[in-house]
C-alpha cells in the first residue's frame, strides 16, 4: 500500500539543478524532491510519498487528508492492543 502524506513547503532550493523544498508536516519538517511538481511554490500544499512530492492540492484538501490519516490513526490504536502492534514486530527480531 503506498501512502501520501500532506505538507506545507516552508522553503525551496536548487540543489545540482534539482528542485527541492523543505516541506513542513504539523512540526516535522523533512527534505523533498520537487521535481515532479515544478510549478510548486513557497506556501504550496503537496502530497509527499517517499521523499518525493508527488502532486500539489489546496489547503482544504491537505486539511481534509490529514483528517483522515488522524482518524485512521485513532481507529488502528483503539481496535489494537500494543502486544499485537508491538509483539508482532518483537516475534520478527527474536532470533530462531
């Protein structure tokens, strides 16, 4: 499942002929590619799926996603015990 995440580009650079922007996610601001969304702008909002912003949307739309990535977050935690989040991940690194 691939997943896109929106955020808000703070700045933007040329980095050896490459756009990229440091794109702000509610705090955590991370490195991105733009070279897909070229005609992205400082204060533009785009959706960013492994380090690559991969297409631009209005504010309302941004706002709307991460609604929803909140909700699904709430969802997975109360549907959930940490010993099946967890115990799951821990059975994998337990050696033979």
């Amino acid at each position: 499942m691939c997943l896109g995440v929106p955020g808000r580009i703070m700045e933007t650079t040329d980095v050896a002929g490459m756009l990229m922007g440091r794109v702000d996610f509610g705090g955590v601001s991370r490195d991105v590619c733009l070279a897909y969304v070229p005609e992205a702008r400082v204060g533009d909002y785009v959706i960013v799926h492994v380090g690559f912003a991969i297409s631009l949307v209005d504010e309302a739309e941004a706002r709307r996603t991460l609604e929803v990535l909140r909700t699904m977050g709430d969802t997975l935690d109360q549907e959930l015990s940490p010993e099946q989040v967890l115990g799951g991940a821990a059975a994998q690194r337990r050696p033979g």
